[in-house]
DNA sequence: ATAAACAGTACTTATTCAGTACGATTAGGA
DNA sequence: TCCTAATCGTACTGAATAAGTACTGTTTAT
C-alpha cells in the first residue's frame, strides 16, 4: 500500500513535460507559452482525457495555470525548482497520512482503549512528508551520475555505483 | 494512496501485544511461552479470524514463530528491539515501491520513452525506507511526553508541545 | 460566428483489499 | 488410543477505492 496511484505518477511525468516546455519557450523568448492537453498527451504517451482529468486536478491544486479558450493551456505555476514531489503527491492523492485510525469523520479506532501503537505515529508521518518534501523537481529530472533507471526495487540497492 | 492497509495497522498492534506478552512471561521465568490468536484476540479487539490472517502473515514472514498443536501459539522471533516498523510493514503490504511502473513482471512503462522522471525515484523510496526502518517497535509503543494520541492529520503538527 | 481549449460533474468499469470459510495438519493430554 | 486445541494453507465472497470515460458548459482567439 506504500505506493502512488496511477494518476499521481501520470502528474509527475507531465510537470516534468512541462518544464521542459518551460525551458523551450523561455529560450525562445516567450515566456508565457501554455501547452495544451492534447499536446501533453502526444508527447508523454498518456491517454489525453486521462491527461486532462490529471492537468485538471493540478490546476485546481494551484501548481498549474491554465488559459482558457483557442490558444489555451496549462504552465507551471511557479518555477521547477520551487516546486517539490510532496506536493505534487498531496494534491493528487491527499495529505500524507499513514494510518487510517486517524481519519477524521471517522470512528475514533475499533481498538483504542487497547491498542498500544496511538502514540508515535506523528513521527513516522513526519519523516515520510520531509523525506518527500525534499525532493525537488528539478531534482526528479537531472539524471544521476550513473545512466541507471529507477529499478531499485528489484535489488537491494540500485543506487548509483 | 500513502497509507497502510488495515491489516498493517492490526500487525503493529498484534506485535505490540506481543511485546507486552513476552515481558510479562520472562518476569515469570517463562521466557518462550506463547500466545494464542484467540487470546490476543481477546486483549486486543480485532476479529479473531482476521487476527488469526495477521499473524500467519507475519509468521510466514519470519516475524513471528509458531507453535502447532494444543497450548500451541505465536511469539515474537526476536527481541523488540531489533524489530522495526519498516520490517512489519515489508511483510504486510510487500516492499516499499512508490512507482507502479517499475513492478517487476510488467510491462516496463506506458511511457518510458518519453517519461521524464525515469531517474529520481530511487532517492525518495530509501528516504522513505529509512523512515520506516528507523523506528523500532519499543519506540513505537513507549508513550510520548505528553498524552496526546496519533491526530497529527488534522493539525500540521500535534507533536508534544 | 466559429473553433479550440479548459471546467466541472457524473457515470461506469476495473482493481484491490478486507473479511470469512473450510479442510488439513500438528501436538498435547485424558 | 482418541479427542481436543491450536496453527497452516488456500480459496472464496463482498465491499471499498481508484481509474478511465463521457458529456455539457464556459471561455477566448481568430
Ligand atoms: S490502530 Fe487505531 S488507535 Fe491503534
Ligand atoms: S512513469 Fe514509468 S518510466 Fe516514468
């Protein structure tokens, strides 16, 4: 269950598409260029109504602007390295919150008088928002010293060697 | 999606419950004995059949040791201490993988040509893992300086004043 | 006016998870 | 020996959640 759904995943690869976009038209002195959905679409591969449901929610999130209308589009809200993966995460899936006894508008716990875990978890939370925060993405995009991809799951350590 | 499964949730209280058992039992000189998933049941409010998944789960795991046969039982298969919260989960919901794209088994990427967040991930999975793996159960269970409870979601931060 | 593009909502489908049930196996005790 | 208490393993069902799709409305440049 430690694991970004599908959409979030999709957000991230098309903020990283548009900061390249970015960096492309301020090179070419335009500054203010949008990029549309259905481009988007055709240069990351997503599916475009899926794209535009994901743009959309990030537009809602404030980490995109849009403009409306023939000529529209969608631009980072504010430059790439302002903007961190724990955002990104927070506006498509929620707030980090790993326990699901803390919900509110929710039954206390079915185990609270017993259960001998309601303290600490904060501290967990807290390390994993950070730990997210962290990472900028800037950082996300910048390949790392080694050509490797992200297949650290598969070993202990994929690190670059 | 940053959260755990219910079933995690119930395992750390589980384990908790076994810390617990296992202290009152080597202050009687009875250091291997075992608990039944009906009476952890009992101290702990959760379902007996599911307690009972929870800690096969965790037995098969190596979490946990099993005794078959009448008077049979779990305890814990190595001091609390050495037992972290990032193990527990590892074995609940499976290893931290924050991307579903690098499953092993899957088709690579819908988009790993063009992606460009194919590096980076890396980072953010070990610094989530180490968040994870640096919390051992006694501290999970050692209550904070104050009395408040894990409600750390509805404020930004409900860490002991 | 027209066409291009986003906004918002609602719906349907697919996937995943929680919970339950059942039979088999093991070990202790009468 | 036979019975009982307990885990083992698997498989099934129902519910919750997420993903994807569709449609209607609004905005703006040409
Ligand atoms: S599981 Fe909810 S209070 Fe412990
Ligand atoms: S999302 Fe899979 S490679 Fe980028």
């Amino acid at each position: 269950m430690i694991k970004l759904g599908k959409l979030t995943d999709y957000a991230i690869a098309v903020m990283g598409q548009l900061v390249h976009e970015a960096a492309d038209s301020s090179a070419q002195g335009e500054g203010t260029m949008s990029s549309s959905a259905h481009y988007l679409s055709s240069r990351t591969g997503i599916p475009e109504p899926t794209i535009a449901k994901v743009l959309k929610m990030l537009a809602k999130g404030g980490l995109v602007v849009s403009a409306r209308g023939a000529a529209g589009g969608y631009r980072l809200a504010k430059p790439a390295g302002q903007i961190s993966i724990g955002e990104i995460i927070a506006v498509m899936d929620g707030p980090v919150a790993i326990v699901s006894c803390v919900d509110p508008g929710q039954e206390p716990c079915m185990m609270s008088e017993t259960c001998p875990t309601r303290h600490g978890w904060s501290r967990v939370n807290d390390a994993i928002k950070s730990a997210l925060d962290g990472v900028k993405l800037t950082e996300m995009l910048s390949a790392p010293a080694c050509g490797k991809v992200h297949d650290f799951m598969k070993g202990e350590d994929a690190g670059c060697a």
